[in-house]
C-alpha cells in the first residue's frame, strides 16, 4: 500500500471487484480495458482512479499490475508492452491454470520486474464490472503459485493484496501442484455440472428439482470462451481427475447392476466421512 | 384443518419439522415413535400436543397420518396396525421413492381408508427432531403421487397440507413418472457427489475448494441406510440416468483428448442455456 500504485487491466467482473476492494482499503487504482463505457463506469462509480484504453499512459507509473483477463489476451498484451514496465514491477493475473504459461511469462519479464501467479478461488456466475463487488472474495481461497524467479517481497506483495480483499486462507503451491489441485476442485466439477444438465430429457425437469439439483448444476452456466481455454490448457491433469470420477461411479453402477447394498454402502460411508472432515477443516458454520 | 387430527409416525428431522409446521398452522398434531425422549422432546417444545409410543392408543382418532420413515418400516406398520385405523383415515408418507410399494400399500389399506402417496422435496444433512424446523418447506417443491384408487378428496387432504406447510409448486405425478424424475434431480446428483468426494485422491483439498467444490459435495454427507434402500428400490431408473450422465461426461472427456474446443463449447452452450431456463422458470431470484 502506501505510494505503490496498482493497475487492473480488464474491467470484468473480477477486475472490477479487485479495483472496488483495493479502492476500499486505500489503494491508488487505476483500470485498462480496450471498452471505454466498462472505464467510465468504473470511474464514475469511484471504483477507479481512472480508466486508460492506452495502457502505456499508466504502466510507468504502476507498481503492482493485475491481469484480470484471459489467459491468451495476458501474453498478448505482456509481449506488446513490456517495453512501458516500470524497473520492480509485479505483475499478477487470476488465471485458474497456471502451468502452460508461468515459464513463457516469465521470461517475457524485462530485467528488474517479475511475474507472480495467482488464482483467487472466487466468482460469481454473471459477467460485467456492474455486477463486481468485494464482498465474493471474502473468506475465499486465494492461491499463489511462485517460482523460482521470485523474490520473497514480490510474493509478498501478492499476499498483501490477498489479505487487504478480504480473502480467507492465503496458500503457496507451485504451479503444477496448482494445475492438478483445480482440475479437481474446479474443472471437474464444472464437466459434472454440465454433463448432468446436458444429460436431462424431460421438459418438465424445473417442476421437481430439490435444493440438491440446482447446487450441483448452477455452475453449468459457463463462459464457453474461457472455460473451453481452461479445460484445453489443463487437459492432461483434468482428464486423469475424470477417470477417477467415472472409476468411483462405475462403483455405484455396478452395485446397483448387481443389487449389493453393502457395496453402497461403503460408499456413502466413505464419503460423508471425507467431506465431514472438509465442512471441519473449513470451519464451515452454516452446516 | 378444523377438527382433522393429524398424527405422524417418525419424529426424526422432518416429521418434527412438519409437525412444528401444521401445529403452528392450528393443527392438532400427535407423534408416534419408538423414542421415547423423540416424543418428549417434541411434546415439551410444544411441536406436537401429544406423544405416543403405542400407536393404538391414537389411531383411533387419527384423521391424517403421516408416515415420516423409512419405506420398508412404513410397510410393517401398517400391516401391524391396520386394524386400528379410524373410517376415512387418509395415509401420506415422504418417500423418495414410490412404485415399488404404492400398490402393496394400497392393498393393505382397509375398507374406507386410503394411502396418498407424497413426496416433499426437502430436508437437511442433519438429523433428529432437535434439528427440525418447518422453514425448510418454504418454497420447496412437493409432489403428490395419487392413483385411480384415490379420492379427489383424499387427493385434496394432503395437498392442503402441503399448502399450509409453505411448500411453493405442488404437483400431481404419476407413481412411475415420479420415480423417474427424481432418479434424475434426486439419487443421480447424490452419486456424483458421492463419487466425487470418493474420487479425491489429495489430503488438503479442503485448503484449495471453490464455492463450487463445496456445493457440489454437501449432499455427499448421506445416511447410508436410508439412500442404499432409495437407490435400489428405484435401481432401473438410476442405472439409466447413471448411463445418460456418463454419455455426456464422455462427449466432454473426448473433446479433451483430441484438443476440440469447439465440442467443449458447443456443450457448455447448452448447458448454460438449459441452466438458465430452469432458473427463469423456477424464478430464482439469488442468482
């Protein structure tokens, strides 16, 4: 905080929300986005400084830049303006894949600047600066995934950041570690929702759905460009978690095939005792 | 309501909660278990006028009763105490699942009285009457599972319930019919979040979920007695559901393993736009 001044490029809403809460806390931030209403928005509502579709009419004067677009348009942009960082910048982005792209960006880092991955664990399910707000990071996970091309204080000015929206446990995994952990908790769990509501054949479907339903589905409203890219990138990782899957439900399968009731069981067993063990880990209250 | 006495059998989570409910309603509610300290409980917290561990002592004067327990439990009670059922008695239960047992117990019903099948799409992963409240039914889906051998009027009587309980959509499904679709929004959802919780192969998952982790897997906390027996006795449908959710986790899966990212989006546009349909329709107003 203090002097550092941090620039967002990509009023979306993550970008929005970041430039809200950071504002909040005190921060000097200004946005970059190619959309001059998502600019003024944000300006006029005072969640930035000021909006800039000419990035390098604020990246000599930035700190910490944040990139909160995808993950294409971040080297893209890295490679075109590179020249314009000023000597000690971190630069940060919200990627949920890390690995096919960590090393490309970090050699792209001019001397005296570096690139530090970061994943923060929250979202919302609608898109635009207007639906931004703070309030979705408080509590989240926020991943770090430094390498070797860090600094301690780099890092730590991630963390900062982390801390200063509010987010709950602050975690370092290197970036592989990183891939294989979201192709678990998040991409899978995307494919299931959406192969769940793609595999519905009745009409009348929305007349009986429990609490149970419409939880498990309503991350199937997806953002085909970005998740598309998310899924590609992190292939190898998420097809080996969805062969885990189906193993576990060919399990459930089979016992209902055969009609053993044990086998069920254990199953059910087993996995209340797991997520039980999460729900305390987490603290979670509302249980 | 008026002079209809309402009993239920099973103070566990939701014949509490339904009792609480109806009583507040100006019910005269009584509970029949074989917990003693269920029915103290409920007594004392003024959620039923009275408790009974002999149910003779109150069928006699029982208008509507409530079944608030395990299918194969339902089906021994009613053979035992058959005999005591007052003239005009109708029978409603809370099954999960319907036709493999409709038929028998509508055979067994005396002369004069009927089984009403009904099926409350709530509940909590808690159990017991402590953790009881009739606020779960607010809005919730509840259906009625009548067949030619029903009344309009008997029909009517537990709809009435349903109404005065707060449940939002109250709808009329054949026994087969209703099978069908919660093997679909109901068991099937339970698998996969069994599966997925059984398929997590990292010890500090918990550091690293999502929203969507968590709310994908809270039903994986599941009373292993009570699902083992839905799963099987609606085994068919389940098994066909199982099969058309791995089709389509299939499609995704091979669009990953020849890089098509036209397939994963043309997926995630359907679902999306399913997805979002069911929440117009259900007019969800948190999304």
């Amino acid at each position: 905080m203090g002097e550092r001044r941090v620039t967002i490029v990509g009023m979306g809403l993550m970008g929005a929300s970041m430039a809200e809460g950071l504002t909040r806390k005190g921060y000097r931030v200004s946005g970059i986005d190619v959309d001059r209403r998502a600019l003024d928005y944000c300006r006029d509502k005072g969640i930035i400084e000021e909006g800039y579709e000419r990035p390098e009419e604020i990246l000599g004067e930035t700190d910490l830049l944040i990139m909160a677009i995808y993950p294409k348009g971040m080297i893209k942009f890295i490679e075109k303006y590179r020249g314009e960082f000023k000597k000690g910048l971190v630069l940060t982005d919200i990627c949920g894949i890390k690995l096919s792209f960590v090393d490309e960006v970090q050699k792209l880092m001019p001397q005296g600047c570096q690139f530090v991955g970061a994943h923060p664990m929250a979202g919302r399910e609608k898109t635009g600066a207007e639906h931004g707000e703070p309030e979705i990071f408080l509590g989240a996970n926020f991943i770090v995934t430094p390498t070797e091309r860090n600094t301690e204080e780099g890092i730590a000015a991630v963390e900062e950041i982390a801390r200063d929206l509010s987010f709950g446990r602050i975690s370092r995994l290197s970036p592989a570690r990183h891939d294989n952990m979201v192709a678990f908790t998040s991409q899978l769990t995307h494919a299931i929702a959406v192969a769940l509501v793609n595999s519905d054949r009745d009409e009348d479907t929305y007349s009986f759905t429990g609490d149970s339903y419409r939880e498990l589905t309503r991350i199937a409203m997806i953002n085909e460009e970005l998740w598309s890219e998310l899924f590609l990138e992190n292939r190898e990782n998420l097809i080996g978690k969805i062969e885990d899957f189906q193993e576990k439900l060919e399990v459930i399968k089979g016992a209902l095939l055969s009609g053993e009731g044990e086998i069920l069981k254990r199953e059910f067993r087993s996995s209340t005792a797991r997520r039980k063990q999460l729900r305390e880990k987490r603290n979670e209250v509302d249980l």
